[in-house]
C-alpha cells in the first residue's frame, strides 16, 4: 500500500506528464491540497484548471463530474486517469458573500436550481458511488461512544436510510464555495464526494454554513428550512431529519479529530427542536 508521501509524488508526475500531454500552459501555482493538486492553465485559448487526484475520493468526484458533462457542474474538457481538466470558474460572485450581506434566499434559489440540474443527470448507475449507508456509518460508532445526541440523531439517520426516496447521484458536499461563478453567466458546482443516495441529502450542509454565527441562528433555519424545501420540491419534515442526521455526523467527525463540534451539535439540536412542531 503507498503511502501518502509516495501518492502525492506520484500525483505530481502525473500532473507534468498531463501537461506535456495536453499540451498546457500553465498559468499560475500548482496548489496542493490533501486530497489533489490543482494547476490552473491555459488549453487552446481556455482558461482552465487541471486536477489530480490524490486518493480514491477525488478520483469518484472526476467520474462524477465528467458524467455530468457541464450541466450544473464545470464543464470537464478531458477526462483520463487520475487528471480531469475543467474550465476555470473566473466570474466574480459569490454565493458566500451573497448570504453575508443578506441575500441568503437568492443564494439557496440558486443553489435549488443548480442541484436539481445534477440530481436530473441519468449518473446514479455510475460506478464507484458511494451509499450513504456507507457514509453515515461513523455516526453508529458515534452514538456508541459518545451517547448523548448521537442516539436521536443515529435513530433519525436509520429510519431515513432504511426507507430512502428519490435515489440520485449526490454531490455530497454542496455548500456556499461549491457552486461557483463560472464567468458565462451560469452558477456551477465543483468538489463533489460523489455519494449515492436520496437527494433530500444534498441540502442538508447549507444549514452548517456559511459561518457559525449563520448556521445558529433559529430564526434563519425556520425562514430557510421552508424555503430551501419549497425550492427544491422537499417534505420539509423530511429535510430537518436530513439536518439532524447530517450534524450528528459531521459533530463525530469533528469529535474523532479532537475539536470542538459545539456549531453542528447546535445545528442538531435547533433542527429537532423545530421536528418537534412536525
């Protein structure tokens, strides 16, 4: 097995290999992430960023993206391997910055619309998608070791996956820097975990975002919790449990690295305590 040293080497010859290639030319820094190296170039006249996967999470994503072919995500210009060469998102919004000088309901319209183009996408018999009974699986270790919480939260994660609805490709991971600005007047989304499972899901992290002063406000979870839910054509009972759920695991997560899960603990807590009027 290699370790994560001779991945990363192995990824950055993969990255100068693909450049020769391609033929690209490069146009900034190589920025190195845990899970990939990113390289923005310039391929026949397109500004674009070439992408290496470093483990198996990003490689899934690649497939993930390319499957979905520039409809709601970046469009994919080559696909080989562990390389994905994308066209680079330049326009100058910011969904991050759409919420923080309030206009999270614009924002969360926007988010609705571009999931749905990539819950439509014909993906969810893609290879290598992983279930989110796989996903959720730590949340059953948490509510083992650390109680409390966790049981409601792992309850309210099993009756949701024992009974799921609406199976689709998921991104996985879509919050208020994962759609982006692509410059040509489309809103598109990027870094997917690529999941599989009911698309409910895929709304769940907005209500962990973009700041933890956001993420605790009650009055901001029942004005965008119907909202969101009206949007994207969801129960909004259904779509709270997928809140409770998915801050319950994201405070394991948080727990097992040793920090502080006080916001998605919270977040947890404001969303069964809105269930309880349901």
């Amino acid at each position: 097995m290699q370790t994560s040293k001779q991945r990363a080497l192995e990824a950055r010859n993969t990255l100068l290999r693909t450049i020769d290639k391609w033929r690209l030319v490069k146009d900034g820094e190589v920025i190195t992430r845990q899970s990939s190296l990113l390289q923005p170039v310039i391929f026949e006249d397109i500004k674009a960023i070439l992408k290496v996967a470093i483990n198996a999470e990003e490689q899934r994503g690649s497939t993930l993206m390319t499957c979905w072919d520039g409809n709601g995500a970046a469009k994919v210009l080559k696909h080989e391997g562990d390389a994905l060469l994308m066209e680079r998102a330049i326009g100058p919004k910011s969904l991050r910055q759409m919420v923080l000088t309030g206009n999270e309901d614009k924002a969360n319209k926007i988010i609705c619309g571009v999931a749905d183009k990539l819950h439509k996408a014909d993906c969810k018999q893609m290879t290598g998608l992983v279930p989110l009974k796989t996903w959720f699986s730590d949340l059953g270790r948490a509510h083992a070791k650390y109680g409390g919480i966790f049981d409601r939260c792992s309850e309210i994660a099993d009756h949701l996956l024992d009974k799921p609805k609406d199976i689709v490709a998921l991104h996985g991971d879509i919050h208020y820097d994962n759609i982006v600005d692509s410059g040509n007047g489309e809103w598109v989304a990027i870094d997917p975990k690529a999941l599989l499972g009911e698309r409910g899901f895929d709304f769940a992290n907005l209500f962990c975002n973009p700041t933890p002063e956001i993420a605790l406000s009650e009055a901001r979870l029942n004005r965008q919790v119907k909202m969101v839910a009206g949007e994207a054509g969801l129960d909004v009972k259904r779509l709270l449990q997928w809140m409770v759920a998915w801050a319950g695991l994201c405070a394991a997560w948080t727990l097992d690295d040793g920090e502080d899960a006080h916001v998605q603990i919270t977040v947890a807590k404001n969303a069964l305590k809105k269930l309880a009027n349901y």
